[in-house]
C-alpha cells in the first residue's frame, strides 16, 4: 500500500513536471547568427549526410548568417580540431557544432569559445568530462546500443561463440560508451552467457588501418565468430577484409554501418545485421539545438522542450552517461539486413 | 652567405605580403587574442623548431621529437596518476627527455649510425613506451596551476610557453651566431672529416645536440599537456614532419652547414600566419595541407633555379 501511494505521488509529480514545460518551443526563423559544423575529419560519408541535414535546417530557419562545414584531415584530427575550435572563438560565431575527436583535449579551447560567446554543442560524439560543452545531442541512447549489439552478436553467431570488437580510435567517447554498455548487457542477461568477447582493438577510423586489425584478430582468434564494429569506417573495412580474405562463411561482421556501403556485404552474407541511425536526421537536430541556444530562444536547461521542425518534439535531460551534462535524445535506430538493406541503400 | 641573406630577404616579403593578405581579409586577424592564439595553437612545434636547426645544420636529423613529446606528456599523467607531486613529475618528465637524447647522441656519435636510423628506431620505440604507460585512454585533471600555466596569460595576455620561446629563441640565437659552440656546430654540418682533423670533439659534439632536442621535446610535451589539459598514447604523432618542414623552409639546409636562427624563425611566422588566416577564412584541412606542402616544394626548387641558372645559359653562349 505504502508503495502504491509513493508511487502515485511520484506519477503526479511526473505530470506536473511535464505540465510546466507541455508548451514547446518554437524557434523562430530569419535570425542571422554564424554557425560551425565541426565533423573529427573530413572524407567521411556521414559526417556529410549531418551536414546535408544542417544546411536543410539551416534553410528552413532562414538564417542569413553562414552555416560553415569545416573540418580536420584525419591525421591532424586533434590538433586540428582544437585548432578550428580556437579559431571559431575568434571569428565570434554564435555556435560551433561539434563531433568531439579530442577526448577532454578539447576542453579548454571549447570553454575558450564559450567565454567569447559561442554555444558548443557537440553531436555524434560528446566531450567526455562535459566541461566546455552546452548540450549533447544523441543520436540513440548509449545504453540501447549496447543492448541491440548484443541483440545481433546473439542472433548471427546463434547464442554461442567468440566475438571481437574493432572500434574507431581509443579516446572516441562515444563508441568507448557503447562498447561498455555491450559488455553491461552481455554481463545482465543469461542468455548472452555462451557469447566470448575476446578483445577490443582500434583502428582509428580510417581504413587501412582497421582493415589491417581486422585480419590481425582473425590470425590472433582462429576460431573468432564475428567482428562487431561499432563505427560505419570499422565495419566497412571488416567486412571488406573478410571478403578479400575468403573468411565470410568463417567470420561475421556487425556494428554500426552506412546502408549505402554495407549493401553488398549484407546480400553476400559478410554482415548478415547491422545496425545506424540517419545522420542527416542527426545534423538536423543538432543544427536546431544550437540555432536555438545561439539566439537565446533556447536556454539549454533541463526539461525545455522545443520544435525541431520536420522532427517534432525534443527535450533537454540529463546525460545518465555523463554526471552534470546535458543531452537530448534523437533515437531511435534502424536494423538493416537482406530484407530492407537494398531500399535503405538506394 | 649572400645567398642566404637573399633568401631570407625573400621569406619576408613572402611574410608581408601573407600578414598584408590575412589583415585585409580577415577583420578578426590582428586582435591581441587570435595573434596571441595564433603562437599558442602550435608553440611545442615551433620551440621544436627552433632546436631542430641546430640538428639540421649539423647535417644530423632528429625524428623522434614527436615522439618523445609524447612519451614526455604521457610519463607526467602516468606519475600523476600514480600520485607523484606535479612538481617531481615535471623534473621526471624533464629527466625522461635528456636520457632519451642522449641516447640518440650516443648511438649516432659513438657507434657512428646514420641518425635517420636511430631517430626512427626511437620514434617508434618512445611511442610504444607512451601508449603501454596510458594504455588506450585520455588521462586529465592536472593540477589547476599546470592547466593554468598552459591555458590562461602569465604576463597580461601573454602564455608562459610564448615567453619561454622568446627567451629559448635570444638563447639559441645567441649560442649559434655569437658562439664557439655555434661555429663548431656549423663547421662539423659542412665537414665532419675537417673538424675531427681541426681537433674538434665532433662526438661529444654531436651527443650535446641531441641531449638538447630531446629536452626540448620534453619541454614541449609538458607544454601541451598544460595546454590541452589531458594527454593521450597519440599526442603529438606527426609534429616530427611540421616542425622539419618549418625548418627546411627556412633554407636550412638538410646537407647541413648552412641555414641560420632567423630564417626559421621567419619560417615559423610565414607557417603560422598562412595557417590562422586559412583557418580564419574558413579553408578546409586538405587545403591548407597542400597549401603548405607547396610553399615547401618552392622553397627546395626556387634557390636550385639560381644556381641552374648559368648552366642554362652556356649552351647559347657557345652557339
């Protein structure tokens, strides 16, 4: 009886909680403010799908400012970043939108561009310790990627066998967040039990790179099952090594990949599953956040709620990933294989 | 030496004419923070610059500075990690960088190795101890006054990384143009043979150069741990390439015996302002990758067009 009554009032306070932020924001269009896209390097095929998607927003909220597409190469990602970041804080830009490849290296040149005026909102790839940083936008909750890895770890190697991890580089917070919340959902449930994560290696995303560790966990595992990568660069290379090498029947690959570049490994049956989000969808949103935040429409406090055009709704919440940051979950994902990839690829 | 000059006369006009450029075009160029930032985004390279003309001009090369800077960042989170005072691990950290050097100096003055190959041997030999001690993750929450140090002014605006080049630049010009050591350091780059029979110790000579590289790169990893607040297995992989590109570009020569202080300082400013007007005007990586790699392209080819130049006109004169 006590609970029930804890537990209605904890509904009522939910509702009213709810109540005081029902009215959504509508951000209003025609407000000139300069705005940076900053991608961790160029020449990757998502990073200009978010884009693709922040200047369809960038249209749509007519803002007469300039919307800048600007990254680094991939081997001069950190510093390179910084450097964009720094530079950024100079020109006075309203907001610098930000997929952080840095780790925390990024904080103090992000909190520089703060204290100068800017809104940093960082999409894809949060700020680990969240210093420096407005508002992440999620693209799914990290807790359920970990638990749709396992999901497709479990359905392609049929309950049981060895799987290796090939991630993006080491300090990437976001598929290091993943990558934990996989193993937290093999470790919860008993039916994950027979499946044997033997290592996670890096391949920096970039391909050579992670078509060479690839092959190397394959001669390391002789009897691996699958490759899980959960970066579309990764699997692509997984898959592609696996291929070249003869290995599909032997060694499966899965992660997260690009429909467009995964299709043909899916139909070959290479990577029977994997798993993405849109990324256009992703730029959108993020351009929303900080178009809002950059104008003062939007204060970045727990619990506003906003229009993001075509999107809908979109409210700010705590990080549960991240202690005292903020987040605004886009969600959910879509799972590709033979039956749907084809007219996702198209 | 009149064809050094000249071509130092030519890196600044080359100098204004990109300092002319960048504050027509970019209003934000000639604020005291973006020139002050403009030092800062890439001090440990043009510190390292600065003790790499010494290596060049001894006709030696050192490619384990980014390296060393790496394994130099990543030993002072390890320590700290550990629990050392900051203060120790700075002085450890420093001790890692002379030990490292003079390693080199050792393997290339006493057992006569081409210091391509040992540098490289300890390019990647540093890295691979840096990325055993931090493994695969960030390591940060530095004390406040190191972050400080690397972040905020300590003179008004102006860092304490941009004071110590200052003061490191007076130092080393002084010790290569107005020093024994200098001219020692010059006449074993043209010769080696020469100074061994002018009785000049070219071994301890060579041994004191590189000790000297790899404190510095000490020095300048400590430096961007503070500047970036957290280091990683990665830091500074790649700054070996920049900081000999900035070097050859101010016509030092990689024969060595030629080369001066000033011209790589010209370099550095030409390197670092083409760099922040690109950025300012919003040019994309690649570009300014290219940009660069260009600029170094005239600066082996141009000084050769010169000298050809005589040899071009022999055949009409004989017609």
């Amino acid at each position: 009886m006590k609970h029930l009554i804890m537990g209605a009032a904890a509904a009522l306070m939910l509702t009213t909680a709810n109540f005081a932020y029902a009215e959504a924001i509508k951000l209003e269009g025609g407000k000139a403010t300069n705005m940076v896209l900053l991608p961790k390097f160029l020449g990757i095929l998502v990073f200009d799908q978010a884009n693709e998607g922040a200047q369809e927003a960038h249209k749509e909220l007519a803002n007469s400012g300039e919307l800048q597409f600007v990254g680094p190469t991939p081997e001069n990602s950190v510093a390179g970043q910084i450097e964009i970041m720094t530079t950024s804080g100079t020109q006075g830009v309203g907001a610098i939108m930000l997929s952080n490849n840095a780790g925390d290296q990024i904080t103090p040149s992000a909190e520089a561009a703060q204290k100068a005026g800017a809104k940093v909102v960082t999409w894809d790839s949060p700020i680990p310790g969240g210093k420096g940083e407005d508002v992440f936008v999620a693209q799914v909750d990290f807790g359920s990627i970990g638990v749709v890895m396992a999901d497709m770890a479990h359905s392609i190697l049929g309950g049981k066998g060895k799987m290796a991890v090939l991630s993006a580089s080491a300090d990437a917070s976001n598929q290091n967040a993943w990558i934990d919340a996989m193993k937290a959902a093999l470790a919860a449930d008993p039916k994950y039990a027979d499946i044997e994560l033997v290592d996670v290696v890096y391949g920096d995303d970039q391909a050579e790179v992670s078509y060479n560790r690839a092959l190397a966990l394959v001669d390391k595992y002789p009897d691996l099952g699958l490759i899980m990568s959960p970066t579309t660069v990764g699997i692509q290379a997984s898959a592609k090594a696996m291929q070249d090498e003869g290995l599909c029947d032997k060694v499966k690959v899965s992660g997260l990949g690009l429909p467009s570049e995964m299709v043909s490994y899916t139909m070959n049956g290479c990577a029977p599953e994997f798993a993405l989000w849109d990324f256009r969808d992703l730029g959108y949103l993020t351009y929303m956040t900080a178009y809002g935040l950059a104008t003062g429409q939007l204060k970045g406090e727990i619990g506003e709620t906003f229009t993001a055009g075509r999107m809908g709704d979109y409210s700010i919440e705590a990080d549960p990933g991240r202690e005292g940051a903020k987040r605004i979950l886009m969600g959910p994902f879509t799972i590709y294989n033979k039956d749907n990839v084809e007219a996702a690829a198209k | 030496m009149s064809r050094l000059q000249s071509w130092e006369g030519f890196l600044l006009v080359c100098l204004i004419v990109i300092f002319g450029f960048n504050a027509v075009l970019t209003p934000e160029f000639l604020g005291i923070g973006n020139q002050i930032n403009l030092f800062q985004l890439s001090i440990e390279k043009i510190i390292l610059a600065l003790v790499m003309t010494f290596i060049i001009i001894n006709a030696e090369i050192d490619l384990s500075i980014g390296s060393m800077m790496g394994l130099s960042a990543c030993s002072f989170g390890y320590l700290l990690q550990l629990g050392t005072p900051a203060p120790l691990a700075i002085l450890i950290c420093l001790g890692v960088g002379i030990a490292g050097g003079f390693l080199n100096g050792w393997f290339v003055a006493r057992l006569g190795l081409p210091s391509l190959v040992v540098t490289l041997a300890t390019l990647i030999g540093f890295r691979g101890l840096a990325r055993v001690m931090v493994e695969d993750r960030g390591i940060g929450d530095f004390p406040e006054w190191f972050d400080a140090l690397g972040q905020q002014g300590l003179i008004g605006p102006i860092p304490f990384a941009l004071i110590a080049f200052v003061v490191l630049f007076v130092l080393l010009y002084v010790l290569l143009e107005r020093s024994g050591f200098g001219r020692k350091t010059y006449v074993i780059g043209s010769n080696r043979d020469v100074a061994d029979f002018a009785g000049i110790d070219t071994a301890r000579h060579k041994i004191i150069l590189f000790t000297m590289s790899g404190t510095a790169a000490a020095f300048a990893g400590l430096l961007y741990a503070a500047r970036v607040g957290a280091v990683r297995g990665d830091v500074a992989a790649g700054f070996e390439l920049d900081v000999i590109t900035i070097v050859l570009l101010g016509g030092v020569s990689i024969f060595g015996g030629k080369g001066t202080l000033v011209g790589t300082l010209l370099s550095i400013l030409i390197v670092l302002n083409l760099r922040n007007g690109m950025a300012l005007l919003n040019i994309t990586g690649h570009i300014q990758t290219g940009v660069i790699g260009l600029l170094l392209i005239a600066s082996v080819v141009i000084p050769r067009l010169k000298l050809a130049k005589p040899r071009a006109i022999k055949p009409e004169a004989t017609a």
